[in-house]
C-alpha cells in the first residue's frame, strides 16, 4: 500500500475556473490571490497562486490548492454576461453574485456553483447536473 503523505481537503473552497479545470484553496478565498485576477479568466487570468506574492514574511506553499477536472453540461461566465460586462476573477470570487459555472439551458435543474463552494459540494453539484469531478489520488 502506497504512503499518502496527506489528503485531499474536500473543505477546501473554488477560487478559479479554466475548462476543463477548477482551483480550490485551503486559505480563505478573500486572501487567494492569482495571476493577472484582475482580468477576465478566460483571456488573460491565471490559475491560483500557491505562495503569498506580495508578502515576503510568509514562507511559500503555508495552503494548498487541488487542481481537479471536471465534465458535463456548463456555461462558464463570460456566456452568462454581454461582452460590455465580463466579470474579472476578483469579481466572481468576492462579490459572490456571479457563478462560476451555471446548468446550461434545456437542463432539468437550475444549478449554479459560486466561489467558494467547497470541493464536497462541487462533487456533488457536478453529479446533480450529470457531470463528474475527477479528483486525483494522493
């Protein structure tokens, strides 16, 4: 049996989303900064950083941040609203009035995934509308 040096962190919550892929973050998400967050996140933004960028008295990697896939029936942001009003990831992340993912229309259900969901519900939010959340083995 292989030695798991630690587990995923299903209270771990969504900080960012870059089909097929969604962030998650052990600190709080007010604090999670990453690159370029004050542009849209599907042209020039970046995944979440795993050091504290601006700060030089804390040592890197003090969080940690899942990388997990996923799949199914979703609009992502910037389909969600006109081109004159894309939301930046700031945006999403502490104004918490824009989803990150949405049902895409013809679903059964209205369902939508806000920053700062955590990874458990993601999981189960991805299963309710017929997609799935691959999480890797540690």
């Amino acid at each position: 049996m292989a030695n798991i040096e630690h587990e995923i962190d299903m209270n771990s919550v969504l900080c960012f989303i870059s089909r097929p892929w969604a962030y998650f973050t052990t600190q709080v998400l007010s604090d999670q900064f990453g690159d370029n967050w004050t542009d849209k996140p599907w042209t020039d933004a970046g995944g979440p950083y795993r050091h504290r960028h601006y700060d030089p008295k804390h040592k890197p990697n003090t969080w940690e941040i899942y990388k997990i896939a996923y799949d199914g029936f979703w609009t992502l942001p910037y389909k969600i609203h006109p081109d004159t009003n894309h939301p930046t990831v700031s945006m999403i992340n502490n104004e918490k009035s824009i989803p990150w993912l949405r049902s895409e229309m013809g679903m059964p259900q209205k369902i939508v995934i806000m920053a700062g969901t955590t990874l458990f519900d993601f999981c189960k939010l991805m299963r309710a509308n017929g997609g799935n959340a691959f999480i890797p083995i540690p």
